[in-house]
C-alpha cells in the first residue's frame, strides 16, 4: 500500500502506535469534564494549529455542518465540547488509504446545549461515526468528513429514535440524511420515525431524497404505521404517478398495502387511467396496478385500454408496456377481449409484429392464443 502522502510519522508508524496519533486529528475526540473556556479554547486551538493545513475544512452533512478555516474548525470544536461535556469517543477501526485515513468510532454524550441535530438535548446518546481524514502533500489535515451510521450490535436506542425523529424532516430532505433515515428504519423498524412527516408527505414524495425514505417505511413498516401516507395522497394521486419521483412512493403503496387501505387512491388512478398508461411515470403506476391489484382492478385496466385506441397504445412507446403487462397477470377472459381489440385477425397480428414497440405486445398475444 503506497503511503508516500501520509505523515511521515504514520507511513513509519505499526498499526497500534498508528491508532494513537490517528486519535489526535478526530475533531471530536475529546474528554472534557471540569476544563474552563480559556483551556477547552486553548486545546482546540493546539490540536487545529499543529496538526492542520491553514485551509483545513470539515463537512459533517448529517448534522449540515461544513466549516472552512483554522479559526472556524477551533469555534466549532470549542461549540461542540461546551455543549456535550462528556462527550468521549472509543476508536473502533483504522484503515489506511492513499492519502487518508478512515477511522470507525463510537461516540457518547450527553447534549446540554443543541450542537448536534441528531443527539436529543438532555439525553445520553451513542452513535457509531464514520471519519475519513485526509492529508495534503505537506503531511497536514486538509479535510476532514464525518458521517454518522448504525451498528447492528447499537441499535437503535431510545434516545437516538428520538433525535432522528425530531429531525426526520430535515434529515429526509438531503442525501446523506435520507440515507441515514433509510439505515434507521431498516435497522429499528419502530413506529412514529417519521412523525414529522405528517402534513408534508406530498411534498416529501417529490423530493429526490426524501421519496425514498418513504419507499423504506413503506417497504417496512405495518399498515396502521403507513395509513397517514396513504391518506395525504387522497386528493392528488394522479398528478402525484405523474412525477418522476412521488410515482414511486406510490408504487410502493400498491404493492405492500392492503387493499382496503389504499382503495381511495386506487379509485382516483383509474378514473385518470386514460392519462397514465401513455406518460412516462405514470405508465410504472399502471404497471404496478396490474401486477398487484385485484381481479377487479386489473379488469378495469384492460377496459380502459379497450375504450382508448388499444391499436394505437400497443405500438405507443410508453403505452405498450402497460398492454404488455396486462397480457401477463390479466385474466384469460380479458386477455381474449384485449387481443380482440388490438389485433382482430391474423393481418392485424403480423403488422403488430413488425413494429418496433408493439412487437413485444404481438409475443405476448401469441402466447395468450396458445
């Protein structure tokens, strides 16, 4: 392993002196119970001067924190350590790269003073933490990123199902934050994660991050536990299949839901059916009530598509895959009606075949008659 840009002193370093200096360069590997200001400012100040590049920078963007400079890293250190005084930290793992080090951690405190999102005020709280300290040429930290995640032997305690909670609106709406709720709801499985999220569901379904923090607690959680979701759609499900990102929280309704549950939305997707089979996100929408819903709903798909131009969407781009769908889970009865309307005679099957979209509906015609 090429360790020419790391500090001299580690790459000459064995493995158990290196866990002791990697200790020095954790912004918040700190024990400090009974020190004043003037000392807690002083030991920040020691630890950014000797150790880091003028331009050293840290990013923490769970608990959206990105500071740049000698004098921002030393305020934030000093913050951090008056507002969890007992905060200690207990080095797990240390991997050497290139030009960095990577360090897993496990970090307790208990937050006096709202320093970090994700730790609750007044309670003692352990995290599992994730840092990667990076080098410059010259041997000093440039960079250092932080990023919180679960440990299966943790869980997910008391006190840290409350923080997540308290900032799951936020958190649901940025990458490393969704990504950190999604491991928290796999991890937990409890009820009442994402509490923050009633009233705004609708809003959260369109963002890139946060749908998929939905999709999760969807996927996992039991339906009393999803009903508020499914109840914030009433009223907007067709424009909502319609979007790039909320067609798939709806997907994900349709296929782990009871039907009684989500009947309301189901009933206002088919009254918009002619509009979604032939969009490009609301054809998956479509899809997904075929392959999962009743024998009823499957039924009213196939007259949907029988009372439009079923011609013209078996060879449609986006239409035929919704034909082709309905060809593969609907009944044999609906499947002779559907192949009526499209292709009455052996002529209308051959030109099918031979079109670039609707030769993949004319298979599975042909498979139907068998």
């Amino acid at each position: 392993m090429c360790r020419s840009v790391l500090p001299p002193v580690i790459a000459s370093s064995q493995e158990a002196d290196i866990q002791a200096l990697v200790r020095q360069w954790l912004p918040i590997d700190h024990v400090v119970m009974e020190a004043d200001a003037d000392e807690l400012d002083a030991t920040c100040l020691e630890k950014t001067d000797t150790l880091s590049a003028p331009e050293v920078e840290l990013n923490f963007p769970q608990a959206r924190v990105r500071v740049e400079g000698k004098g921002k890293m030393n305020e934030w250190f000093f913050q951090l350590c008056r507002g969890m005084p007992d905060l200690t930290s207990t080095l797990e793992d240390v991997t050497l790269g290139k030009n960095a080090v990577y360090v897993s951690v496990t970090v307790s405190g208990t937050q006096l003073q709202r320093c970090l999102p994700m730790f609750p005020v007044g309670m003692f709280a352990t995290w599992r933490l994730s840092a990667s300290v990076f080098f410059n040429k010259a041997g000093f930290v440039h960079k250092h990123c932080l990023s919180l995640c679960f440990d299966p032997c943790l869980g997910l305690s008391p006190p840290v199902h409350q923080g997540l909670a308290e900032w799951a609106h936020s958190l649901a709406l940025t990458k490393s934050g969704s990504h950190l709720l999604q491991e928290a709801i796999q991890c937990d499985g409890s009820i009442g994660l994402l509490e923050q999220l009633r009233g705004s569901v609708v809003e959260a379904a369109r963002s890139p991050h946060a749908n998929h923090v939905l999709q999760k607690y969807i996927e996992t959680m039991p339906p009393e536990a999803i009903a508020f979701i499914v109840e914030e759609f009433r009223g907007h499900a067709v424009v909502a299949a319609s979007h790039c990102t909320s067609c798939r929280v709806l997907q994900r309704l349709v296929e782990h839901c009871p039907e009684q549950l989500i009947k309301p939305l189901v009933d206002e997707l088919l009254a918009g059916l002619e509009d979604l089979v032939a969009h490009k996100f609301g054809n998956f929408v479509a899809q997904c009530l075929v392959e999962h819903g009743s024998a009823e709903v499957r039924r009213r798909v196939v007259e949907a598509i029988c009372v439009g131009d079923a011609e013209q969407l078996a060879r449609h781009w986006v239409a035929s895959n919704v034909v082709r769908c309905a060809f593969v889970f609907a009944s044999p009865e609906d499947r002779a009606s559907l192949a009526q309307r499209i292709a009455p005679d052996s002529s209308a099957l051959a030109k099918l075949s031979h079109h670039k979209n609707g030769s993949f509906v004319a298979r599975e015609i042909k498979l139907a008659q068998r």
